[in-house]
C-alpha cells in the first residue's frame, strides 16, 4: 500500500486548473494565381510533435472551419492532390479568420491519366517514424495491407516483427486486439480509406508499458459531421479448402453521443502440412536412426467477434468511453494424422508407427474497458482514468493413439492416451494519467497497476500400452498471480531545428507461481526503472538526424509458464517452463532523413537473457522436446534503408532493405549443458508498387516482392522465402462498393524450412499452410458512410501475453 501510495502522489501533484474556452478558425484555400480549390483537406497539428489534433474539408466555394480549437500553439496546413500549403504558425488564444492558405498546384497528367491521390508521406518525429497515407493509392485496401506496407515492417507468415521483434498493433493509441491471427481479422475488416497515418515506435516511450517491443499505431481520420452509417464486408478465399467471412458495422453519432457496434463470423477449414526429420547421434555424433515424419493436420473453427463502443461527452471538459470486446471460437477441431519411418546408419527401414491427434477446443474472451477524461483549466491539461477488465477460458480435450510395425509391416504394439486441460485467466487494471504543456513544452505523468490471476488444470487418463515418456502422474494443477505497479514521467521540448523527449518509467513486480501436484513455488519480486531518450536535429528540411535509447523488459506468456505437456505423439512433445524470468532489453537507434524519400537507419539491441523458442533431441530416449527457456545472452544490430518516392503521377514505390545480425547463447540441455551460440547474417527486401489505374482514382493495383535470406528463430535457422503479390481493387457508386481481389503468394515460395544443427543436434522442420490463396473481397456502405468510425481496441499488455488458439 506503501508503494501504490507514493505512485500516485507522483501523478496528482501537478493537478489544478480550471476551465478552458474554444476558439473558431476560419479561411479559404487558392492557389498560386489566386483561383479558388474546392475540397481541399485541413490539417491542424499540434507545434510540439505535429501529432494530429482535427481536420476538415474545404466546401465547393474553398472556404473552411474549423471549431471547438482549444488555446494552443498549432500548425495548420491545406492540401490537395498531394501538394500542401506552408505550415502557418498559429497562437489561438481568440478567434481567427485566417485570409487565405495557398496551395502551388501542377497538372499531374500522363497519357491522359489524371490523378486524384496524393502519394504517401514519410515524417521521422523524436520518437517515431510517421507514414501518412490517408487520400494515397496505399490507402485503397485493409488496414492489415497498409501495415504490411509500412516502412520497417517484415511480415513472417502471419506475424508483423520491426527487427527481429513481433510488434504490437494499436488503433489511436489503443491496443486492437490480443494475438496474431486475431488482429489481423480485425484488421483486414477495416478500410483503409478511413486511415491517416501508420506510427512505427521502434522504441516505446514511457508512456507505454515497459512490457514488449516495438508498436505499430494505426491514426485514424477525423469527420464532425453527425449522423449514422453502416456496412456490410465479407470475403471468399479459394485456397486448398474455400473459406469466407461475413461482417457488418454500425455507427451513430450525435453532438455528444458515439455508438459502434460491430460482429464478425469467420468460419473456415484449412490444413497444415508439416514435414519434420531428425538424425538422432552417439556419443561419437554419429548418426545410428534417422526418424521421418510427415503431419497431415485439418483444422476447423468458427471465429466471430463482437464489440460496443460508447462515447459520450458530457461537456466540453467531461467525456466518457467504454468499450467491450467479446470474442469467442467454440467448438474448434483439430485432426491431425502422423506417418512416421525409421531407419538405421545405411538408410534402411527399421519400423514405423502412425498416430491419430484430435483435439477439440473451446475459447472464450470478455473484455470491457472504462475510460473517463477530464480537461482542466489549464489550457491543454488533463487528466485521464482508466478501468480495464478480461475474462478469458480456454478448454481442450485430446485423444492421441499411435500403432506401431515392424520393417515388413507387422504390428507391434499400441498405445493411447486422452488428456482434459483448461485454463482460466482474470485480468484488472487501473490507470491514471496528467498531462500539460508547460509554454511551448510538454510534461505527462501516469500510475499504473495491474493484477493478473491465472489457474490451468492438465489431467491424463484413459492409458492403453506403455511408454517412457508419458504417465498418469504428469496431471497437474498451476496457478499464476502477478500484481504490476507502475509510474512514469514524460517531458517533450521543441527548439527551432532540435526537438528532445525524455522519460523514464519504474515498475514493481510481484510474481508467484504454484505447481499444486509438484509442490514447487516460483517468485518475482523486483523494481526496475526504464529510461527512454529522443533527439531530433533538423538543419533544413532535405535532412534530419534522430537518436533514441529505450530499455524494456519482456515478461513470459502465461501458457509458457505451465509445466504441462503437449503431445504429438509420445516422443514428439511441447513442454512449459514455470522457471521462466522476464528480460530486459537496451535499444539504440541512429537515424538520418534525406527529403523525406531516403531513410538511413543503424540499430543495436541487447536482449539480455532472452526468452527464446528452443527444440532440444534426446538421443538416448529418441525423443523431441519444444520448449521456451532463458538463453544466457542476445543481441541484433543493423542498417536499414528506406525509399518511398513517387516515380510517376500514377505510380508510387516504396522499397526497404534491412541488412541485420542476429545471434543467441544458449544452454545446449542435451549436449552437456554447454553453452552454444546460434548466429545468422540475414537480408530482408521488400518492394511495393502501387498504381493508379483509371482517370478518377477508383481503380487502383499493387504489386509486392518479399525476399527474406535467413533469420533465427531460437535454436532454429530459416532458409530463403520468397512471396510474390498481385492485388487490384476498384470502387463504385461514390465510394458505396468496393470489390477486391488479391492473390498471395503466387510462386508457392513463402515457407521456409527451419533447422537446428549443431553439436549432436540435427533436427528440422517445414510447416506448409495455405500461404497461396485467391481472396475475392466486397464492401457495401450505406447510410451517411462518410464518417468518422469511434472503433478501439482495449490497450492492454496484460492481454497481449494471452495466447490464440486459432
């Protein structure tokens, strides 16, 4: 009580003030010879960090409004066909009627193509890199396309990583959803045409949770005008087996009210061809069997998703946000069929065995999120609470047989095993947050606690035959409970070409997990602070140089702290590790911005005593282990390179290139615990082309190239992949309907083999899912479908950490 005392005096002693009045902005937009523009876009940005505070539209005549401006420093813009006004400098503190903004305009025509969008937009801020999209040919897709886009980010499979890292992804600055396949449904639902920027936070300031690695924060546009609007999406997917989508949306607003409600089914079949083989070694390293499996696994599930959103303001000082989740998968199957050879030294057939795995699987996720904003009177202070609670359930039940032969065909023997799991986790979190400028800087403070309980109950039973690596006595039942307390100081401070953001946070963590059957105890008792640094230096505006330092601690799923076993079959398992420890990381990055087309980017990370994906072979006992463990040491380092640039009116490139190290030390468990260092020198490209193809912008392409040479994956190595993507997507009818269609993974080169060699280990494996596939997409909006959409996710690292069953 003591420490959560202390914490929340830290933010409440800068609290006071009292209420603040807003201004009106007025003008119109012309051009160099004076000639009026209609409809062009209106920017107003915050001076400190050009973070976007509101926008509007220019009527048929070029005059514009913008109201309910609090007193501030901003920086307003106008922009039309992507060409912009000079920022003017503006201290509201009174009405203002501006005269005129002047855009310098050019006749972007080729061969009688005119176009309508601008071209994306690169902005490197003290502590992110900005890629604004919003009227751009990249816009013309999903949310989950603009993110495969975005400078810095390498798709793996299904998962988005900014070096090396998976990332995070957040909807204006809330969190979207909990894990990979999850947040991409979400975002393949939500239209593109509706985002202004993607944030790429290499290093998270302190306002973030120390917990994890980089975020991607997706800006959505702003529209005040108010009314209703709805829509109805669905997909069709062709690949080995046909799948769909269906979705609908609905959103009203008034002056002070905001409703969304959205739901999601997502029914589909698909299967997972995986090919594994292990050399197994004497104490001489030399190979005496040579096991071949091939996994045959279908699954079948029935996503949906539901959410409500409520806004309501109150007054001018006053608002009110609570936004519920509910997402659930029920009756998920999986069959999995095992083919298994083994054969001697000289390649000949010694037995086989086949296995049958099915397992059925239930999910349930709940979450509802409260969040209460207060504006003092201080100009641009306030105070901000939020109420956060998840339930989620998670229940398998497994039945796994295997029969085994001899080299003519013979049966041998059998054996059977049934396994009844569950788990059950609550989390509940409290935040509080102040902010203020302080003249033309700016001062945040927040308190953060969280508490998280988790219970799993593994149970084996109905036994048939016998074996040496599975018995009765490995049911268990675990129970985690964590409590997190935290608080944070921020201060950002602008200069005429240097900007700087300092802040450091501190947490206290208190861990306990508890094996009932084993009767072992694992505790977490710790604080550690975590500092973060930015600079940005820009001489003119063709160059920018940036710096930033951030460490932050990454702490274990829940799943991988049970010491249960998964089996796929009796010497091919997953086993949890209750003595996993949170790491920590020290990031640094060195960045240069040349015209705002060509970026430069050095890093270094040290992970310290990373939580990695390790696959250890028993030689003796011919078994395969999967588990996650605590190396001794890990690092990366880098350059990146960045091109975004248009080529031509109609065609806009943008090309990354990350040329990067990548190693971790590791205890070998099998080859006499010592310490073995897994290292590759990797390069990953990537090429996007997006093109304009009628007159009117409502026709649009894109083509991709992604090219990945190799990258660590714990004690595995990657080969070479190669995805190729063609995608094309047109709208009628005033933006009413769109219709799309993509094609992934055309060359069938996306998946990679995975091997671990060394010492006397010689294990690999290939995982084939459907990565080709044909995707047929509509939109339907109806309704005054011009506005602005209140959709969030629940911005939650405590959420992040469960894992997706999908």
């Amino acid at each position: 009580m003591k420490n959560l005392t202390s914490i929340f005096l830290l933010v409440l002693f800068t609290i006071c003030g009292a209420y603040a009045q807003t201004f009106t902005i007025t003008g119109k937009v012309v051009d160099e010879q004076n000639k009026i523009i209609p409809f062009a876009n209106i920017l107003l940005l915050q001076a400190t960090d050009s973070t976007f505070v509101q926008g509007t539209s220019a009527n048929e005549e070029g005059f514009f409004e913008l109201s309910e401006v609090e007193p501030n420093l901003y920086l307003l813009q106008a922009s039309y066909v992507g060409r912009g006004s000079e920022p003017r400098a503006l201290d509201i503190a009174t009405d203002v009627s501006l005269g005129a903004l002047i855009i310098p305009l050019e006749n972007n025509e080729l061969d009688e193509v005119v176009v309508t969008a601008q071209r994306p937009k690169l902005q490197r801020l003290p502590d992110r890199l900005v890629f604004s999209v919003e009227n751009t040919v990249v816009s013309q897709g999903t949310s989950w396309d603009i993110l495969k886009s975005t400078p810095g980010v390498i798709v793996n499979q299904d998962a988005l990583m900014i070096r090396g890292q998976n990332a995070t992804v957040y909807l204006n600055d809330r969190k979207v959803q909990l894990s990979g396949q999850e947040v991409q449904d979400l975002l393949q639902g939500l239209s593109g045409t509706n985002i202004k920027s993607v944030e790429v936070i290499a290093n998270p300031p302190a306002s973030y949770d120390a917990e994890g690695g980089p975020i991607l924060n997706i800006i959505t546009s702003k529209n005040i005008v108010p009314g209703y609007k709805g829509s109805v999406n669905g997909s069709f997917t062709q690949a080995v087996f046909p799948k769909f989508s269906l979705g609908t949306s609905h959103y009203y607003k008034t002056d002070k009210l905001n409703l969304f409600a959205n739901y999601t089914i997502n029914p589909k079949k698909e299967i997972n061809k995986t090919k594994k083989g292990i050399n197994f070694m004497d104490d001489a390293n030399t190979v005496f069997s040579v096991w071949d499996t091939d996994y045959n696994q279908t699954d079948r599930s029935q996503s949906q998703n539901a959410s409500f959103i409520l806004d309501y303001d109150f007054d001018d000082q006053n608002s009110l946000n609570l936004t519920s989740n509910l997402l659930f998968n029920l009756d998920q199957g999986q069959e999995t069929l095992l083919d298994n050879e083994m054969r001697n030294a000289q390649a000949q057939l010694d037995s086989t065995f086949t296995s049958q795995n099915n397992a059925n699987m239930d999910n349930t996720n709940l979450a509802f999120d409260l969040t209460y904003v207060h504006k003092l009177k201080k100009e641009g202070a306030q105070i901000r609470a939020n109420g956060h609670y998840t339930y989620f359930n998670g229940e398998m039940f497994q039945r796994l047989s295997s029969n085994y032969f001899d080299a003519d065909g013979t049966f041998l023997r059998d054996f059977g095993f049934d396994t009844d799991s569950d788990q059950e986790i609550k989390i509940f979190t409290g935040q509080l947050d102040y902010s203020t400028p302080i003249g033309n800087a700016s001062f945040e403070s927040g308190a953060k606690m969280s508490s998280i309980t988790s219970e799993n109950n593994m149970a084996f039973f109905n036994f048939n035959g016998s074996s040496n690596t599975v018995d009765a006595s490995q049911s268990d039942r675990y129970i985690y409970d964590e409590d997190v307390y935290a608080a944070y100081m921020s201060f950002v401070k602008n200069w005429e070409k240097w900007s700087m953001k300092l802040g450091v946070r501190g947490e206290l963590t208190k861990a306990e997990g508890r094996s009932l059957t084993l009767d072992e105890v694992n505790t977490q008792d710790f604080f550690e602070p975590f500092p973060s640094v930015y600079l940005l230096y820009s001489p003119s505006d063709k160059h920018s140089f940036s710096f930033d330092y951030g460490r932050n601690i990454n702490r274990p799923k829940y799943n991988d702290l049970n010491p249960f076993r998964f089996f796929y079959n009796e010497n091919d398992y997953e086993e949890g590790n209750p003595g996993l420890k949170p790491n920590f990381s020290n990031s640094f990055n060195f960045n240069y911005t040349l015209n705002s087309e060509y970026f430069f980017d050095v890093y270094y990370r040290d992970n310290g005593s990373n939580i990695a994906y390790l696959v250890f072979q028993d030689n003796n006992n011919q078994t395969l282990v999967e588990l996650k463990q605590n190396v001794l040491d890990s690092k990366s380092y880098g350059l990146d390179f960045t091109m975004s640039k248009s080529i031509l009116p109609p065609w806009y490139m943008y090309a990354y290139t990350s040329i990067f190290h990548e190693e971790e030390t590791f205890l070998a468990e099998e080859s006499g615990n010592v310490p073995y260092t897994n290292e590759v020198n990797g390069v990953y490209a990537y090429v996007g082309n997006y093109l304009t193809l009628s007159s009117d912008g409502t026709f649009t392409g894109e083509v991709a190239a992604t090219y990945v040479s190799k990258f660590l994956f714990g004690s595995y190595v990657s080969d070479e992949q190669f995805n190729l993507t063609i995608g094309l997507r047109k709208t009628l009818f005033d933006n009413k309907i769109t219709l799309s269609l993509a094609a992934e993974d055309i060359l069938e080169q996306y998946v990679p083999t995975y091997r671990s060699q060394y010492l006397n280990q010689d294990n690999f494996y290939r995982r084939r899912p459907e990565t080709q596939f044909l995707r047929f997409g509509f939109t339907y909006n109806f309704g005054n479908f011009r506005l602005e959409d209140n959709q969030r996710g629940i911005d939650k690292k405590e959420r992040e950490r469960l894992e997706s069953q999908d």
